[in-house]
C-alpha cells in the first residue's frame, strides 16, 4: 500500500502544457488547483496582481468582488486595466483581463458592496477568502462571513512600500477581529453613527505598484498552500518593510469574547430567492423546520417606519437604514425632518410579514439565523445559487 506522501509526478511537454514546469513540484496538484474555488475581494492595485497571479496558477474558478469603476489614476497601480476601461466596472474588467491571461480560468465578477450586497451563501461554496481591502468595515465583513461558514481567508494592506499579510483559519486562530483595538471599533461605529447630512470624510491610501506584487505574492502563495492542505500558520501577522528590506512576523492572540466567532452549524437550504419570499413565509419556513416560532436576526438595522410630526402622515419603509436614511429622511410633504423606527429582528406577525426579503436588503444566496426556544437555525436562499455563481459561461461545480 503507497504512503499518503507518495505521489506520481505526471512529465508533460512544456510545449503544449502550460503547468508543466509547475508539476515537477513533488506536491503540488494541479488538478486540485483547477478546481479550486477562490473568492477575492477588491480589484484594485493589490487585488489585480493576485488575480493574476491565481490566473497564472490555473485556478480554476474565481470569484471577484469589487463595488468601485475604473479611473484613470488606478493605471499606474493595476496591471489588469487599460484607459479604455475609464468608468467600467473593475470586477468586470479585471475578469475579462484575467481570461486573457488563462482561458482555463472560470471568472464570476460581482459589481456591489461586500459588507451589504453578497450572500454568506457565496462564502460557503468558497474554499479560500483572499482580501485585497483598504477600509475595516469591509474586513470586518469578510471576517465575520469566513467564521459563519468556515472558510480560511487571507488579508493583505498596503502602504505606500509597506505591506502586511495575514491568515486567518476558523474556527481555532485568532481572527481579525481579535486584532482591533478600541480605536478601531470607535472608528467604525461612528460611521453608522453619524446623524442625517453628516459624512466622514473620504481619503486614499496611498500605495506603488512594487509593494502591490509583493503582498500579493505571499498572499496567493499562502491561499496555494491551504488549498494544497500544506501547514500554513493562522493567526499570525508578516509585515513586509520596503523602507529596510525587513520581514517582521507577529502572532495575535486569540479574543475568546470576540463578537466574530460565531459559526452557523447545520444549515438548511431552502429552495427560495429574495425576490419571491416574504419575511412572512419564510418565518413560517423556518418554523416548520424548527418546530416552533423563530425571531429572524437582521444583520443591519432596517428603517420600519417614517412619521412626521408636523402633518401627521407614517409611512411604512422596511428598507436598510442605510439606504433611507439621510436622503428620506425630510417629509416628502412639507419639508419637516421625519421621525423614524427601526428593527434589528422581526417575528412572524407584523405588517412586515408580506415584504420581499429582498426589500429589506437581504442580499441573494443569503443563510439567514432564527432564533427558537429550542436553539438556533440557518437557513441559506438556495434558490439564488445559478443567478449568483453563473457567470453566463462557466458555472461553479457541485
């Protein structure tokens, strides 16, 4: 009987097989590389090398998620966009650069917003997370969507010739969030804080083309060694000092009260989508599985309710708060500032119960938590799966 360590080594001819010379690697398999699904999310400066350099590999099938268009001043950064691309999508785009590349490489861009807009369902058919991100809101949300679903990420930040790489690996290391400080939380609470007409101010981290390679290279390395199942250390921290050619290695500790470990177990997927279920059914779904009432937990807060209390008209709303309130927030009648009512959870009665899950900001493919008197359930969209994960070419594998 061979060994687990034995391997047959396959010599191809470097003319006509593109991974030839990466198969004379004793333990790289190229067969599992062309079937791995890889998410990365952000497709700018950092994000465009990794893409390439996954494209390179011949993994088979990316995900890109970006909610930003291309400009002019992203050409001296990002070797996937041309001038032409000025005001398309960059997920779009880099997509279609990375076909160019490798037509082996099945490519699903996503254009939207990674802390509303995608599914945790997405996630969850996922087999590593790369970040290639700039704010901490958009961590967080990657973070707390790889705990959910058990899925290794690797996260990578620039600054100007400086970088940083980190693994983290559910549910045992620590996690990114283990690594904020109270800073960091004030920082973020007070975007959500912030009342009608205020805005924080928005900047850019400045960064150079070389530091991007970099990083991007020991990511994609990283995401190549899990997806071979070969040790890779998580929770732990490589900064990459260009100033003085230094690698400086950190292990975080882990938070065992950090609000991000949390995992959804025993998932149910329902044959449904956002934009045909009510909160309604699908509470009545839900509880048909659990055997009793549930409370279905939102992840962001919705607006359920405008008044004015100059002219007295209410106004059912159901939508994110984040998208009514400041622009809806004045009466569309007399100018007064409305009051309004939010919610972070919703039972089975109420005048919500005929609104589309999809009004509230729910996005497709979603696995949405109910709390029961006998414990909790999951319960993932499944019917949004051929919407979200076809790119009208190539579909993920079952």
């Amino acid at each position: 009987m061979s060994s687990a360590t034995d391997r047959w080594i396959w010599i191809t001819d470097p003319d006509s097989d593109r991974y030839a010379t990466l198969r004379l690697i004793d333990w790289w398999d190229q067969q599992r590389l062309a079937q791995a699904r890889v998410m990365v999310v952000g497709a700018g400066a950092l994000g465009n090398e990794v893409l390439k350099n996954l494209a390179l590999l011949g993994v088979g099938h990316l995900f890109i998620v970006d909610f930003d268009r291309v400009e002019a001043s992203n050409l001296s950064r990002s070797v996937l966009f041309r001038s032409e691309d000025a005001g398309r999508p960059k997920a779009e785009v880099a997509a279609e650069r990375v076909q160019d590349i490798n037509p082996d490489v099945a490519v699903i861009p996503f254009h939207g917003d990674v802390t509303r807009d995608l599914g945790l369902g997405v996630y969850r058919r996922m087999d590593v997370v790369i970040g290639c991100l700039d704010s901490r809101e958009a961590r967080m949300a990657v973070n707390r969507a790889c705990w959910r679903v058990g899925r290794p990420w690797v996260d990578g930040a620039l600054d100007v010739l400086d970088g940083l790489v980190r693994v983290f690996i559910p549910p045992d290391s620590a996690c990114y969030e283990c690594t904020m400080s109270e800073q960091d939380y004030a920082l973020v609470n007070l975007r959500y804080s912030c009342p009608p007409g205020f805005a924080l101010p928005a900047g850019r981290q400045p960064t150079t083309p070389t530091a991007a390679s970099i990083v991007a290279a020991m990511q994609v390395q990283e995401a190549v060694k899990l997806l071979h199942g070969l040790q890779v250390p998580a929770g732990r921290g490589i900064y990459y000092s260009g100033q003085t050619m230094r690698l400086l290695t950190v292990t975080y500790p882990r938070r065992e009260d950090c609000p991000a470990h949390h995992t959804y177990d025993r998932i149910v997927e329902l044959p449904c989508s956002v934009d045909d279920l009510t909160a309604g059914e699908f509470l009545r779904m839900a509880r048909d599985h659990l055997g009793s009432e549930g409370v279905l937990i939102l992840d962001r807060e919705i607006v359920t309710r405008f008044y004015c209390p100059s002219c007295e008209r209410e106004e059912a709303v159901y939508r994110p708060y984040e998208r009514v309130v400041p622009d809806q927030v004045p009466c569309p009648r007399c100018g007064t500032l409305r009051l309004f009512d939010t919610a972070v959870s919703l039972t089975g009665d109420g005048d919500y119960a005929g609104v589309l899950l999809r009004q509230m900001g729910i996005p497709p493919l979603h696995i949405l938590p109910v709390r029961s008197p006998g414990g909790w359930g999951y319960f993932e969209l499944a019917g949004d799966e051929s919407r979200v994960l076809n790119d009208r070419r190539r579909v993920l594998p079952e």
